[in-house]
C-alpha cells in the first residue's frame, strides 16, 4: 500500500507517520529526513541542496529525484507512507513513475488540514531526537523526562529551519507550490480530509478508520 501524507509544515505528517508505523507494518519515506542526511552525509545532492534547506525554500526537483532513487535502491518496501514527498504536481508525476516500474500505485492521499495559529505553536515547541528522529513538542506531546528522549535517551534538539522567520518562508513556499498539488488532487477526487486541528491521537483514529 502507498499512502501519501500531505499538509502544512507541522501539519502532523511525522506524529502520524510514527503512531502508523507503531501500529502495522509500513515504512516511512520522509523526504525531510532524506534530505537532512543527504546534508550531513555531504553527499553530492545534498552539497547543493543545504543553502535551499537553510533557507526554508524547496529544494529542486531535480535533486529530490536523485535522493530518492539512492534511497529507493537500498530499500524495497512493498508499503510505503509518503511523507513530505510529493510537494508538488512535477513530483507527483516522478512519484507515480517510481511506482509504475514496481507495478504499483498511489492507494490514499491524506490531507492534513490544519489552522495557520497551530503551526506556529507546534513548530516553535517541536524538539527531535538526533538519533531517531522521533519528534516531539514540548506543550502537546512532552517526552517523560524533560528534553531526552523517551527511547534513546538523547539530548533532544531544535531543528535549525524551526524558527519564526524561516516559518513564514516555509509557509509562503508551501502556499506557492504544495497548495496547487492539493487543489490538483481535490478535482481528481482523489484526496481524503482529516481535521488535523484535532488531537494527535483523534487524528490517528479517523486515518485508521480510512485505512480499514
Ligand atoms: P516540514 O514538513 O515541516 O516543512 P520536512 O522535514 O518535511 O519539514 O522538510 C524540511 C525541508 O526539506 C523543506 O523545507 C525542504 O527544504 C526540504 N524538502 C523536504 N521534502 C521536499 C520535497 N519533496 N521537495 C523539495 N524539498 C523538500
């Protein structure tokens, strides 16, 4: 099954991608993650793509497809959740190539609908682990002991693209580029709305629910 989430930076895609893959077997292909080890890894892509990253922009096309034909080649899931890729109507058609030479398809597209006043709270109190990656935010998903995380027992840290002036510019890129792929696949009746304004947890239960 490919399930692609879709929404706003800090619209839930990660927290539901995490309680999905707790809960039956699914991978998580989170673009963002890709991405940042492409930076760290000084990789070829990700020597171009940091100072896009930095500045909350989307990096080019081009170089999101050469990182995920890399990833792709080391990992041959069968069930996939589409995480922050694809982000726009190019991508999309990259992704439905990806999935035609696997004689597969795009099975539900989650739109993660949420409230501009949100992201910004749940952005500026978001903490991830270093190691996991797991994401938690310090008001509405706190970890057990003040800033470690619950499973690594890391020190967590702050995204450096977290921040108030980066925000407003992931937010414009968004609306420019993202926004139109929505509207694309709301014609195409092909695209499932979740309040995503809830609860994490009332989030989950209405993506279960779709997914039975
Ligand atoms: P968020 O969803 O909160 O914006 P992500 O971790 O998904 O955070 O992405 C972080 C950054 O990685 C983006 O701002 C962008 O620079 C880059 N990125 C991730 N996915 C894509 C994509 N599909 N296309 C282009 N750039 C991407």
């Amino acid at each position: 099954m490919n399930l692609i989430l879709l929404g706003m930076p800090a619209s839930g895609k990660g927290t539901q991608s995490q309680l999905l893959i707790n809960k039956q077997k699914f991978a998580h292909i989170s673009m963002g993650d890709i991405v940042r080890d492409n930076i760290n890894n000084q990789t070829k892509s990700g020597l171009q793509a940091k100072k896009y990253l930095q500045e909350g922009k989307l990096v080019p096309d081009s170089l999101i497809i050469s990182m995920i034909e890399v990833y792709l080649e080391t990992h041959k899931y069968k069930n996939i959740i589409w995480d922050g890729f694809p982000r726009n109507i190019a991508q999309n058609t990259m992704l439905n190539d990806i999935l035609a030479k696997r004689n597969q398809k795009v099975d539900h597209i989650i739109y993660l609908k949420v409230k501009k006043s949100l992201i910004y709270k749940r952005i500026l109190g978001r903490k991830i682990c270093p190691k996991c990656q797991y994401t938690y935010n310090t008001i509405f998903n706190p970890p057990k002991k003040a800033n470690i995380c619950d499973v690594e027992g890391s020190k967590l840290i702050f995204r450096k693209d977290d921040n108030l002036k980066m925000i407003k510019v992931r937010i414009k890129e968004y609306n420019a580029k993202t926004k139109p792929l929505v509207k694309y696949y709301q014609k195409q009746n092909l695209l499932t709305s979740i309040n995503s304004n809830q609860d994490s947890k009332i989030v989950f239960q209405e993506i279960c629910r779709l997914l039975k």
